[in-house]
C-alpha cells in the first residue's frame, strides 16, 4: 500500500507541470477577432470590454493575453505620453511572463513574444527612447529568425522579418556596423518582398495582418516611391474606412503627403464623430495641416487644439510653425511673431518637422507671401492656383536668396505634377545649381525629384545618379528623411 501511495504521490507530482503547460492555449477565438477589430479601427473601449470578457472566460488563452497589448500600446503610440508610459511599461513583462507559460513547440510561442517587442519599439520610438526602440526591435526580429528555422512554412515569421529587413535596408552607411553587431541584415526590395508574401497569404481577419497592410503602405510609399499605387489600394475597399479610425488616419496622412489634401479634410470629417477622434490629438493636427493645405481659415482651431491636448512633445513645434505661417499669410504679422517665439519654448527636436520649426523660430526673415503661399497649395495638390500666385511674383521681386531658391523649387514642382517634364527639369535644375551648398533642402530635394522622375522614365542610370548627388549634399533641412528615400531608391535600382 504505501509503495501504490508513493507512487501515486510521483505520478501526480510530475504530472502536475505538464497539466499546467497544457491548459494554456493559442486560440483565436470569435470573441479575440472582434476585440482586435475594435483596437485596430481605435474603438478601444469596445475592444477593452471584449478581451476583459475573453480573459474571464479563457484565463489561460495566450492569444487574449496579446490582443490585451492594443489597450496600452496604441494610446501610447497615438498620444506619445510618457507618464502613461511609467504606469504601463510594466505591463510588457507581464504579458511576456504569461506567452512563457504557452508552448515552445507551437509557432505562436515565438511570434507573439516578437509581437509584443515590435509593438512596444514603436511605443519607445514615438516618445524618443530611440536605444530601447532599437533593442526591442531587434528582439523582435531575432526571434522571428528562430522561428524561421523551426517553422519555415508559418507565415506570419514573413512579417516580422519583411518589415526587418526592409527598415534596416535603409540604416545610413556609417551605422550598418551596428545593425551587423546585432545580426541583422537588410534589404529594401526583400523585405518588401516577405511583408507583401505576408498579406497575400495571410486570413484577411489576422491581426497581424491588419498591422503589416499599414506597415506595407508606408514603407512602400517612402522608400520604394510607389505612391500611386499605394494610393489606389487605401482609396480602395481592401481599406475600407468606414466605422475605422485607423484606417481613416493612414489615409489622411497619406493624403497629406501625397498632395491630396481635399481627401483628407474628407476622410478625417467622416469620422469626426468617433470617440477616438477625441480621444488621440493626432487627429487635430492631421486635420489642421490639411486645411492650411488649402489656405483655409479653419486650420488654425484644430493645431490649436492639438498643441492644448497633446501629451507628448512631436510636432509641437511644428504646429506652432504652422500657425505662424497662416497668421503671417493671412497678415497678421503680430500673431505670426507670437507662434513663432512659442516654438522656442515647447516642444521637442525629435523629428525632421520639429527641427526645421526650430530653425524657422531662429530666424529673423520670412518667406515671400506669394513662395509661401505657393508652397502650401502644391503641397495640397492645387498645382495649377499654385503656378498662377507664381506666375504673379516676379522673381526680381524678390530680396533673398532663399526665396528665389524656393521660387524655382516650387515651380518645379508644380510643373512636375501636372506632367510637364521638361520645365519641371529645368527648374529642379537651376534649383541644384544654385541651392548646392546651402543649409535649405531645396537642391537635395531637387535632385531627389529628378531621381524620382529618371526612375519612373526607366533610365537607372540617371536616377542612380541624381540619388547620389542628392546624398553628397550634407548639413541641409530635412537631411535623414532625404537620404533615407534616396538610399531607398539606390536599392531600388539595384545596380
């Protein structure tokens, strides 16, 4: 009897692990499908209530405890707040503590934990902790790495190493050696070719589907200049806006830098009315931007607003140029005095945007009224208004250089989007020649452009050599986002 006791006793003592190990589950259940498409269209306290009730439910469901993850991190992306941050960071332990408990054998073991690092690198990336951004993000992909040499034929590992690949493809020359310290290597066109893999064979309910269709957008859109066709698809019913403030945002600011700014003021109105219009401050300045676009009078409310509600510090500044310039435009150089000290004083140099309102707010000169004007109604796409104030201004008018730098910039600009090549090609010409060694980015986006063009017209070698010459400009206004899309079109190339 004692000896049938004790083992009993062993039997129940080992089994009781395994038991453990095998209540905790990947499911993605009814309920965890309509949570995640609560959260990705930012209707979060719809998708708050579902995952509360699918955890109540199904404590040891692994997929649940993921799809928690939205709750903080897309507040935290939008919002940028690092006082939410301090009370939620530890949230990401816990939730990797839980994955622990699932599986090693099963793929998902791996990719939610990848998942979970990706999503918080964004978090840290948007509040400027760029170091823990890089270290999360390289997590992410090393364990999708692993996963592919465990599971080659699971899917989802080709979103994790699609955006990899294609974002450290673009790591400027003097920083590969560190990607290389960390194992990861990159190419723009493969990477690219993974995350659209990815989508093409992906459930259309997948959440991590949802993720890498906005992924794909963007890094398609900068880095491989496939803005129209990026356009047709978020103009299109695989990204159907509707009831979807998310989707509505990415199409906005789409919109916004594709020169279509009527879209957006459109897009953003539809769907004003949604708690997450509110609720993310985002959605003010998106809005605000888009109508100064058009020189409306109604922009100045909305970047208002977004400078009262914001809790992180990116585009501050900007918004406060923003408001500078519609005040000056509109000539009331008092107000447009006051905005400009204000970006002194708040705010953050954490973008490209932020920095060149600082230099803006440095200055003493403003911009011609008629260069200004035109510059907001070619970047809203109205080319033809935009030519007509041009055409106004004579260029013997103008004082400063920079404004007769500007001046053949923009005409070139103009001329490049009604499909008037030649005279574009002029203009960006005269623009590089004059503009080369100056702090403005107009000649390296001048010669930008005209890779851009060569590129479109399929002469490579002429692009390639409009990329690099944009590259061999140094020390001008907006130099990373630049360089960045002219590295990304020497990948292109592929020569």
């Amino acid at each position: 009897m004692q000896r049938g006791l004790l083992l009993l006793f062993v039997l129940a003592l080992f089994s009781q692990p395994f038991c453990r190990a095998a209540a905790y589950t990947f499911d993605y259940s009814e309920r965890c499908e309509r949570a995640s498409k609560a959260f990705l269209s930012l209707r979060l306290e719809e998708g708050a209530t579902l995952i509360q009730q699918e955890l109540k439910q199904s404590p040891a469901n692994l997929m649940a405890v993921f799809i928690a993850d939205y709750q903080d991190v897309l507040p935290l992306v939008f919002n940028g707040d690092k006082r939410l941050l301090e009370s939620r960071k530890g949230n990401l332990d816990i939730r990797l503590n839980s994955i622990e408990n699932g599986s090693q054998q099963s793929p998902w073991y791996r990719t939610l934990k990848a998942g979970l690092f990706l999503h918080w690198a964004l978090v840290h990336l948007r509040v400027g902790e760029n170091y823990k951004a890089a270290m999360h993000f390289r997590k992410a992909y090393l364990l999708a790495k692993e996963n592919q040499k465990l599971y080659p034929q699971f899917i989802h590992t080709n979103y994790f190493l699609g955006v990899g690949e294609t974002v450290v493809g673009t790591v400027p020359d003097e920083y590969k050696w560190i990607a290389s310290l960390f194992g990861m290597r990159g190419n723009v066109n493969n990477g690219l070719g993974k995350l659209t893999s990815f989508i093409n064979h992906a459930p259309a309910d997948d959440f991590f589907r949802t993720e890498a269709l906005i992924f794909h957008c963007y890094l398609k859109f900068y880095l491989q200049s496939r803005q129209e066709e990026v356009w047709k698809f978020v103009c299109g019913n695989q990204f159907n806006t509707q009831n979807n403030a998310l989707y509505a945002f990415v199409k906005s600011n789409i919109a916004i830098n594709y020169r279509k700014a009527d879209v957006a003021i459109q897009t953003l109105q539809s769907v004003q009315s949604m708690p997450a219009f509110s609720q993310f401050p985002s959605f003010d300045y998106e809005l605000g931007s888009a109508y100064l676009l058009k020189l409306d009078e109604r922009a100045a409310p909305y970047l208002l607003r977004y400078i009262q509600k914001d809790k992180g510090k990116m585009f501050v500044k900007d918004a406060y140029m923003q408001l500078a310039m519609n005040s000056y435009m509109q000539g009331n150089l008092p107000k447009a005095l006051a905005y400009r000290q204000a970006i002194k004083r708040n705010g953050s140099l954490a973008t490209d945007a932020d920095k060149q309102a600082q230099r803006f707010a440095e200055h003493t000169e403003w911009t011609a009224i008629p260069v200004a004007k035109a510059r907001y109604m070619i970047d809203g796409g109205y080319y033809t208004q935009a030519l007509e104030i041009l055409r106004d201004c004579s260029i013997a008018s103008l004082a400063k250089a920079s404004d007769k730098l500007e001046y053949y910039f923009r005409t070139a600009r103009a001329y490049d989007e009604l499909n008037n090549d030649d005279k574009a090609i002029e203009y960006y010409r005269i623009t590089v020649q004059q503009g080369r060694n100056r702090k403005e980015h107009f000649a390296a986006r001048a010669a930008l452009q005209m890779g851009f063009m060569y590129e479109r017209a399929g002469r490579k070698q002429d692009a390639a050599q409009q990329y690099q010459d944009c590259l061999s400009m140094k020390n001008h206004d907006f130099q990373a986002n630049i360089d960045q899309q002219a590295k990304a079109g020497l990948n292109r190339l592929n020569l």
